[in-house]
C-alpha cells in the first residue's frame, strides 16, 4: 500500500483509470478541491479516464450531471452506472419482471430512467420493487418480503456537502437481504459492472480510483485491477492520526483488501 499525493506518479502505469464520483470527484453539488484541475492535467498527459459509479440513474443523465458540475465536457470516455447496467438487462430480456413499485430519491427520477423500456411502474399489483435511491432527509421505507428488489444503489451510505453523509439505498437492501429478502444487486463491488467497464474501455488494464473500501477498492480487487482510496471521501472523519494505521483499521472492520494506493483528494 503506497501513499500518493497525486494520481500523475502512477498514472502511466494503467491503460485508463476509472474514477467514483461522489466522494471522489463531487460531493452532489460542487467538485472537490482541486478536482476539476486534476482531471485536466490526467487528460492533457493522454490518460484515458472513465466514470464507475453506483448511481440508479441511467450513464447519460450523470454524464450530463458531472459536466453541469463543473467537469469538462469531454474528460470521460466511458460513464457507467449501475442503473444503466438494470436497464440494459431488460431491454435484453435477462429480467423476467415487468411491474415495479419504485423506491427514488426525487420524484419522477424512474420515469424517466424508464423511458424506453415496456414496463409498467406502479405501486399496485407490482411483481418486483425498483430501489433506485432514498431521500437524503429519510424516509420510513419497509420493502415487501414477497417481491423481489433490484437494488441499482448498492452504497451503504454517501457522501454529501459539509461532510454529512446519508443512508443509501444498500443499507436499506442488504437489510431487507439479512432477512431472507430476494434481492439482486447492481453495481459495485459486484462483477458484471466492472467487466462491462473493461469491455467499452478495451482493457484489463485499469486503476480503479474510490472512497468505498466496501464498493470500489475490494471490487476492484476482485476484478483484477489495481486500487486508489481517497481518504477525503466517505471515510474522511475517521483519518485524525496514522493514514495508514486507520486504513488497515478500516478495512479489518469492513473485512476487505488493502488498496494498491491511498491519497487523501483527487486534486
């Protein structure tokens, strides 16, 4: 595990690398410090960049989001999202239900990461529950035990502006899977996601830059690719002494590898 201070020392080790958004390049609203220089200096040494993120939202719209934000236009060759990975399963047939109840984050976000699927969604009769996402104020929400829930937010919980960080859709799935729920995840730090980012990008040869030891660090080990945990992130108000001491604590808890690397900001 090296300690960086900027991904520029181990950049031209990798063919691209694939970066989180929140916690790493935003925090929902405003990029991180240095954030926005750094990814412009990665791309004017030639580095192929990429965007993984567990977002139910479909790649176009956190495309559009990253640019509005403040990130240029054209940094990011690939955008994948956990909510793109559902829904190109059901156009492809590989999901067997067709009326879900919706769980958001804002109202109408699964209309319109519907549009273009024949499905119906509804909270009447549904014979599967889409869990998008969650108000960041909270919200009381009891999944079904009798349908089975495509979760496309696998995160615990996130990151958001002044350091607060809010209960994410994962939490509320992996509970309700704790309890004998069916529930199927898309995202990291599950598999197909990363093979699917390897298959738009052409290679194996990435780093997978995060702030989720859980989600970005140990699925990009599993995949096979190298590892960068940004201190700063998620994790953020755990580093007050040793950084590499807190993260060997972090990781035992969480029962995950080690990061190839480790740097407390993107920029």
């Amino acid at each position: 595990m090296q300690a960086l201070d900027s991904l520029m020392e181990v950049a031209d080790q990798f063919d691209a690398i694939v970066l989180d958004q929140w916690g790493v390049l935003h925090d929902g609203t405003t990029p991180y410090p240095g954030a926005v220089e750094a990814i412009h200096a990665l791309r004017t040494s030639g580095k192929r960049l990429s965007v993984l993120s567990n977002s139910g939202k479909r790649a176009a719209p956190n495309a559009a989001r990253i640019t509005d934000i403040g990130f240029p236009e054209d940094a990011f060759e690939v955008v994948m999202t956990s909510g793109e990975a559902l829904w190109q399963d059901i156009v492809a047939g590989r999901i067997p239900h067709s009326r879900f109840h919706p769980i958001t984050r804002d109202d109408g976000d699964a209309e319109r990461w519907a549009e273009g699927l024949q499905i119906t969604l509804t909270e009447t009769d549904p014979d599967a529950v889409l869990l998008m996402g969650l108000p960041d104020a909270g919200a009381d929400h009891r999944l079904p035990a009798n349908l089975p829930v495509y979760c496309t937010n696998p995160d615990r919980a996130s990151p958001r502006a002044g350091g607060v960080t809010v209960v994410s859709p994962g939490a509320l799935a992996h509970d309700h899977k704790d309890n004998g729920g069916d529930v199927t995840f898309y995202g990291k730090p599950h598999e197909p996601i990363f093979r699917a980012v390897e298959q738009a990008l052409g290679t194996t040869n990435l780093l997978m830059v995060g702030d989720s030891l859980e989600h970005d660090i140990a699925g990009g080990h599993a995949a096979g690719w190298s590892t960068a945990f940004i201190r700063g992130g998620l994790h953020a108000s755990a580093f007050t002494g040793d950084h590499a001491e807190t993260i060997h604590t972090l990781a035992t808890a969480e029962n995950t590898p080690l990061p190839t690397y480790h740097l407390a900001h993107l920029g």
